[in-house]
C-alpha cells in the first residue's frame, strides 16, 4: 500500500488486527496513537501517554495493506489513544483515510473540540466513542482526569459537537468508586440528555495508572445496574461494559 511520502501522519504504537469490541457489529482494526493532555488515574493506556518514546512506532503501511489490501472484510478502523485529536497530522490522516475508503470510529476525551468539529463537519468518521468522566465542573472532573485547571466548556462544547453532527455515536463514563457515584451518574445523563447511546464502563484496578487504585474495588454488578437504570431516564439507551 502506497502512502504519499511527504504525507505528515501520527504515529503509530500499537495494532491490532481484529477486535469485535471496539465497534459494535463492525470487525474493526484497531490503532493506537502516543499523548494525551490528561491523567486519568484509572487509564491503562498509560505508557502511551507517559513514556510513549519507549515503544517502538510502526508503518501505516502494514496498517494498510491488512485494512484494504486482501482483508478487505476488515469493516473499519478503530483509532484511539491515548488521545488521538491532539496530534498536529490527525486531519491529514483521515482525509487520506477516507479517500481510500476507509471507515473510522474514533475514540477522544473530548478536549479538542475545533479539531472534532473539523473532522466531523467534513464527515471524516463515521463514529465516535468521547469519555465523559466525571460531572462538568472542574473539581470533579480535573480528579477524574488528573488534571489541573481544566477548561470544562471545552467538554461541553464537544458533547453539542458530537449530537448535533453525528448519526452514530456514545458517550463513556468509567466508573471508579473514587470519582463516580451514581449520583455523579444522573448529573453526566443529565448532561448528555437525549444522547443515542451511553455506556457506563465497569473499573478495572489492575494495572491502572495511579498505585493507589489498583487497591480500589469496582462496583456489584447491582450497583452498576442501578446506575445504568438511573442514566436510563435520560439518555436513549444505556449499557454497562465489563461487568
Ligand atoms: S484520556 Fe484516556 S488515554 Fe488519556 S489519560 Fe485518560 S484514560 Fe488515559
């Protein structure tokens, strides 16, 4: 597969050929790109976000000879980070991704919202996954993101970008004990009211990047229920994952 040399695109850190959990009823290909602006203590992708100089990058190329070369049934491209809206080649990327006809859901903090409104607007994925961790305001939110000083307008900003130009798309919420009750779940429902999709994703303390989580224990399965129950009132359709 030819890719255009003095084409800029991200780097890549890591692929994986085929996953039916990242894109639902798609079989998808999956990349994942180095940074992220936040700190999440719950994040496992955390090498890719504190030290991704010390994992060897690899070829769109091989990317693109599996996606569209004889694994053609490849049904699209999951892209996801770290956090892939911040790097300075992503519009690039998916403009010569999708003129080779390549479909991509893409996954992002939400912290990015011009960049998201450029991709969307020129209908550059056809989904996308944005975290929503925590209630907008910026105590409980910088906790959840392990950040400082967070601009909560850019958060909302994104969430309006997503439902107002996207068919497909859904909201996450990880639910750490730590940051998220399930009142903390009826104020984020409250937020994205009236959002297609919803997911409220089960926390796994191991090997999550704050030392002092990995001792936390995640939610009943009941609890998560409940709170898939109570986000029900607001949003079209919830789930819980990892339960
Ligand atoms: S936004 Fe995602 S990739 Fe970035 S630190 Fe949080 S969980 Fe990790």
């Amino acid at each position: 597969m030819q890719i255009n040399e003095s084409q800029n695109l991200p780097e890549i850190k890591g692929f994986i050929k085929n996953t039916l959990i990242e894109w639902d009823g798609f079989l998808s290909s999956e990349v994942f790109l180095p940074n992220c602006n936040f700190r999440c203590p719950f994040c496992h992708s955390y090498k890719l976000v504190q030290s991704p100089g010390e994992i060897p990058s690899l070829k769109w190329e091989e990317v693109l000879s599996y996606i569209t070369g004889k694994n053609q049934w490849v049904d699209g491209l999951v892209i996801c980070g770290g956090e892939p809206l911040m790097d300075k080649n992503i519009v690039s990327c998916l403009r010569m991704l999708k003129a080779k006809g390549v479909k991509v859901k893409i996954d992002t903090n939400g912290y990015f919202p011009e960049t998201l409104k450029k991709i969307l607007e020129e209908k550059l994925v056809a989904y996308a996954a944005m975290d929503v961790k925590a209630p907008l305001n910026t105590e409980d939110y910088g906790a959840a993101a392990g950040v400082k000083n967070i601009d909560i307008s850019r958060i909302k900003d994104s969430i309006g970008i997503i439902m107002e130009f996207l068919p497909d798309y859904e909201f996450r919420t990880t639910a750490c004990p730590v940051f998220v009750n399930e009142n903390n779940i009826r104020d984020i429902s409250s937020a994205i009211r009236g959002a297609k999709k919803y997911s409220i994703q089960q926390f796994n303390p191991e090997n999550c990047l704050s030392a002092e989580l990995r001792k936390v224990k995640p939610y009943s399965k009941e609890y998560m229920e409940n709170m898939r129950k109570t986000a029900g009132e607001y949003v079209r359709n919830c789930i819980v994952k990892g339960v």
